[in-house]
RNA sequence: GGGGGUGUAGCUCAGUUGGUUAGAGCGAUCGCCUGUCACGCGAUAGGUCGAGGGUUCGAGUCCCUUCACUCCCGCCA
C-alpha cells in the first residue's frame, strides 16, 4: 500500500522504520500538549503511532488547536525514542513520527461522547453515535473477533464438506413460532410477504434438492421482545442441515465444530471435550431449567416422599403436598458456619421473586444427627438419614427447601441455584460448560388454553417406532429434538425432522390442524416430502451468541455492530420510521390511527 | 402487557433531614509549559436537575402522572 493517504498503516512502524518519511492517515486519539512541543496519538484500525511536532515547525500553532478524532494525514520521519521514552503499551512504541506536513481531510464537531476513554456510558447515547461508539478499542476488537469468528466457522464447514446457500428473505408468514415481520406486497394488494424466523422449510427443501449438506450464515428475523442475549428484530444463525443422518451424527458434527472454534478465540478451557447429554426431563429436576448452566455445581433433588413420613411434623408442606405439591431442595456443601444472615438473605430473595420463601436447614451431628434452623426440628435423625441418601447431603451441609406445583418448583429452584452458587463464589468464569439437552417431548399443554401444542419444532421426528406411537397420549411422545447449551446460555436448537407426510398429518391433528391447514400452511414442505424426501436433521447454533461467549460479554449488543434497542428502533437510522401516504397508497394500505 | 433500576453541565457522576448562588472529573474555550503517553498548571464558559402536576413559606430532594433508556417476567416453534 502505497498511496496519497498512506505508505504505512498505524500500527507498521519499527525501528528498522528510522530515518523513513512515511505518510500516516488517521483519526487524532489523543494530544499531549505541552506548550512547546505536541504529541498526538494517530489512531487507525490497526494500532497508534505517536506523532510529535514543536514550535519551530509552522503548523504547530494549528495542530495544537486541532479537535480530538479529526482525520488527518501527516507525513513525516520515522524517529528513534531514547530508551527511558519508550511506550510498550502499544506496538509502534519505540518509535514516532516526527510532523513535517499535515493535512485535514476530515474535520470533527466537538464530540457528544469521548471515543478515548474506558468510561461506560449510556446505551442511547452509544446507538445514537455507533459510528463513534465503534471506534472505541474494546467494541471495535469485538466487532472484528465476530469477522474472524464467522470466517473460521465458513472455513471449518467447507472441511467438514458443507455447501454455503442463500435462502429467500421475502417469503410467507409461518402460523406456528413467534411473531412474524410483515412485509406487503404491491403487486399482490392485501397479501404480505413474512421475513423468515430462519430458514427452516427452505433448508429441509434443500435436503430434498439432493444437496446433502447444507450451511448457511443466516439471517433470522423475529419480532419479539428483546433481552440482554437476545436482540430484537434480527439475529444470525449458523443453520445447517444433513441429510442421512442419525441425531449423533450431527452432534459429531456440531461439536468438533464447536471445540475448534472455542479452542482458537478463546483461551478459556473446555469442562467436557465430549458433552454430556441430559435429557429434558433430567434438566427440569435437577437444575430446574433445559438450559443449565453447567459450570454450577449445585444439584436439585425431589424429596417429597419425605414429607410423607410420620415422623416429619412439617405441617404446611405435608398440607400442600395433598393438595398437589411437591418438595425439591438445594444442597450447599459445608456450609454449617455460614452465618444466620447468610440463609436469611437466600429466604428474602426467594420472597422477593414471587416465592413463598425457601425453608432451610443444616446437618449436624454431635451424638445424634440432627437439623439446624427454623425447620430443623420438623425431622426425626430417620428421616434426615433418609434426606442424606436421596440428596447425597452429608454432615455440615445445609439444605434449602421449596414447596409449589412443578412448574413454580422448576422455575424458583433455578433462580435460587444461580443466586446460592453466585452467594457462594462457585462458578468458574474461566471455563465453558457445554452440553446436549436431548429427549424433548413433542408436545405440551398450553397453560392458558389447556390445548395441546408443539413444544418445540413441529416437523421433528418423533421417537420410537413409528408404528407403534400412542397418538392418545400425546404428551408421552418423545421427539429427537436436541438443544445445545453452554454456561446456561442457549446456543441453538435443532432436530431429526420428520420427512413421512402421513407422519405430519398425524402429527400435526393433535396438534388441532386438520390436513387442509397443513397443506395450505406448509404446501412447499408437505408436497416436497411426498416426492422422495431422504430422511434428515439439523440444527442453528446462534453466531451472536457465540461471539458474545468468546468476546466475554454480557449483553449481545457488544457484538453486534449497528443494534436496536429495546424498542426495537434504531436511534442512528430514526427506524421505524413513518412513510408517506404515496407509499402506503401504492401497497393498498390505510392506517387506522393516522396523527 | 407486567415488575425493578436509572434519568442532575457535551460525557461520567456527587448532591446529607426539604433550606442561601446545584458541585467534581473528563471534554470545550483562553493562557502557561520541549519528553509526554490518562502529561501538568491556571482561568472561563456551560444547568428548564427528563417532562407535567401536587404538597410546602421553600422541592434536584416528598407525592401523583407521564416520557426515555435499561434489566427481568410474559413472549422467543
């Protein structure tokens, strides 16, 4: 590179640079003036070079006024630093460049935010400006982590003998899922086009193309609210599909894909190389949650039947146990001398959750075994034995108890594993904890309508023998639908799909769709399956969250370049934003509420 | 749709029990300074305390309404 901007980027210079006039273009990061003599900090996306300029030199008055993150072009000569002034922060830092000309060739209002600072500040603020924003070190290393990271990935599944297509972005609103983005069609008034929730029935197609491996970087669209791992409106998928394929095939897959990729961006270790596989209904008991966080080493037991014995006079669980509940506990090891406080605090979170609290106790033994703690009296030495043997619970352990319907027990049995284990320092933020949560049922009772739905993908295959399902007992039916989870973050779903129409059909009736919906629904899928469809299976890991895990962030809006924000607007572009009525006219579109 | 948090100078924040003229650091402007790398020193400008209403002799501070941002629940096959 050679040219009017630059002979060098600003991060190139070295000591064998001396004595060279170099051009240098960049963004002014920093000036240090004092009086006489300037140094500037020239910023570009590979680095900063030092630049320095006194008051012999005619532009210095002018350079001295110059404003923070004006783009300039500066030529000059490559200056050795004496020993005692050499930076080793940065790269170039036995050098500098001594300002001979410059030149503005992008000049820079007074800035609404600082772009050299390690300040946090506000999310409107940083939106408003990305482009600013973008330029700070931290922002713009995990911008360019998440290139790298796609790229390895695209390289990995050529390897693995993948073949990268697109699918349409405008195509039809699916009934099953989340909410779908509209989009109208002018040459077909009152028909709309849906942006895809992923491209799931195109994949399958491809399957029956005979294309056999399919991947792509996918855009997803859906228009649900946003969380801190999940952004509004758009997000980004590696979707693949395999055809031929059993479900431990595409775990093969999917996990040498993954240990390679965590292995090269990140120096965390890996807690299992192969990962574990939990079935659903294994993870809903014993951490309360199908995304658990593996690296948390709490475990929740059931220990109902305890509250069943004579000899526990607990009688506000033994109460509600008749009436339906159950009883799952928590056991925190070695924790006897924690103090009073210690419980308390666990007992008001969980109140302060929407739970009735978390009873609590801890074993001792001095000549008998005994419980310690408001309940501890409740139970006999027996019947801690018994707790000890179901729970694994030992002497100096302490337990803490909840007492609801399942699905209240599950959700507050979670939360406290995350709160006790964080209380307690237990997770270790130097590993990631993958695993496989697999077995999950076809179908589930919707709570409100009390109808039977999908619970997951409806075109997973079901397990077992396909001639002998129990279409009665629909909420018995397994399906080969797998999720992959890493440090309780949920990286992607995916399935065997189901390629047999008559399958479908059947399926989906339980469901309360009737052969004619399914065919007006899902026609490009259901008729494609009829000609010779190969069985087949995928999944979607998410990129964004991915980049977020390896770029050790929190929110998934550090790693995605231009986000919206909770809203789901975009403060830089104004969008949403309203058109005119020439437009809407055109799309044979009214709007009902028109200011 | 619901719950929590935040909102004070361009930016990040402090502001006591309700009490005089609302402060600091960074940034801006002006001046001094030739080896800094978060340079240093001095000065100046910059405020509808998110908005509206109420209580009070008096509100940044208390109450109500509302808006914005954010976190969570619902939602996300």
């Amino acid at each position: 590179m050679n040219n009017k901007y630059r002979t060098h980027n600003c991060n190139e210079l070295r000591r064998e640079n001396v004595g060279k006039n170099v051009i240098l273009s960049g963004w002014i990061n920093k000036k240090r003036d004092h009086g006489n003599l300037l140094f500037i900090d020239l910023r570009d996306n590979y680095g900063i070079t030092q630049c320095i300029i006194d008051k012999e030199n005619p532009n210095f008055r002018e350079l001295e006024k110059i404003q923070l993150e004006t783009v300039v072009t500066i030529q000059g000569s490559v200056v050795n630093r004496s020993k005692e002034t050499i930076n080793k922060e940065i790269e170039t830092g036995e050098i500098e460049v001594g300002i001979e000309k410059y030149k503005v060739i992008g000049s820079c209002k007074e800035l609404p935010l600082p772009v050299f600072s390690d300040q946090e500040y506000s999310e409107e603020i940083r939106l408003k400006y990305r482009f600013l924003d973008l330029r700070r070190k931290k922002i713009h290393e995990n911008i360019i982590l998440r290139s790298k990271v796609i790229s390895f990935i695209r390289s990995e599944m050529y390897k693995s003998g993948f073949l990268e297509f697109q699918t349409p972005i405008l195509t039809s609103s699916s009934p099953e899922g989340a909410r779908d983005f509209l989009v109208p069609s002018r040459l077909n008034p009152g028909k709309f086009f849906a942006l895809p929730q992923a491209p799931q029935q195109f994949k399958q197609l491809i399957m029956v193309s005979g294309f056999d491996r399919y991947f792509q970087i996918a855009p997803c669209f859906r228009d649900e609210d946003a969380r801190a791992d999940r952004s509004p409106g758009e997000f980004y998928q590696l979707d693949l599909e395999m055809s031929f394929v059993e479900q431990e095939d595409v775990f093969n897959v999917v996990e040498k894909l993954l240990v390679n990729t965590f292995k090269e961006f990140s120096n965390k270790k890996l807690l299992f190389k192969k990962f574990p596989r939990i079935s659903y209904s294994d993870a809903m008991l014993k951490y309360g949650s199908d995304k658990p966080d593996l690296r948390n080493p709490l475990i929740i037991s059931d220990i109902t039947e305890i509250f069943l014995r004579d000899d526990v006079s607990f009688e506000i669980f033994k109460k509600l146990i008749k009436s339906g509940s159950m009883v799952r506990c928590i056991v925190t090891k070695k924790t006897k001398d924690k103090p009073r406080s210690f419980f308390d605090n666990i007992d008001k979170w969980a109140k302060d959750q929407g739970a009735s609290g978390l009873a609590y106790f801890t074993i001792e033994k001095e000549k008998e075994i005994s419980a310690k703690g408001p309940v501890g009296k409740f139970f006999s030495k027996e019947a801690l034995k018994k707790i000890m043997k179901l729970t694994g619970a030992e002497i100096g352990d302490s337990l803490f108890l909840a007492c609801s319907n399942q699905k209240e027990l599950e959700k507050i049995t979670s939360l406290a594993r995350d709160k006790i284990a964080k209380d307690l320092n237990l997770i270790n933020d130097d590993i990631f904890a993958f695993c496989w949560v697999v077995d999950y049922p076809m179908f589930e009772k919707d709570e409100i309508t009390k109808k039977i739905k999908f619970s997951h993908n409806p075109f997973s295959m079901p397990q077992g023998d396909i001639e002998k399902i129990k279409f009665e007992n629909p909420l018995d039916i397994l399906a080969y639908q797998y999720d992959i989870v890493c440090n309780g973050i949920e990286l992607s779903s995916g399935a065997i799909r189901n390629h047999i129409p008559e399958l479908m059909y059947k399926l989906f009736s339980v469901a309360g769709y009737s052969k004619i919906d399914v065919d007006q629904k899902f026609s490009g899928m259901i008729n494609a399956l009829s000609y010779g469809a190969p069985p087949h299976g995928g999944i979607a890991p998410g990129i964004d969250r991915i980049v977020m895990l390896l770029a050790n962030e929190k929110n998934i809006r550090e790693v995605t370049m231009f986000p919206m924000n909770q809203n789901a607007e975009d403060l830089m572009m104004n969008a949403p934003s309203e058109v005119s009525d020439i437009q809407l006219k055109e799309l044979n579109i009214i709007l009902k509420n028109k200011k």
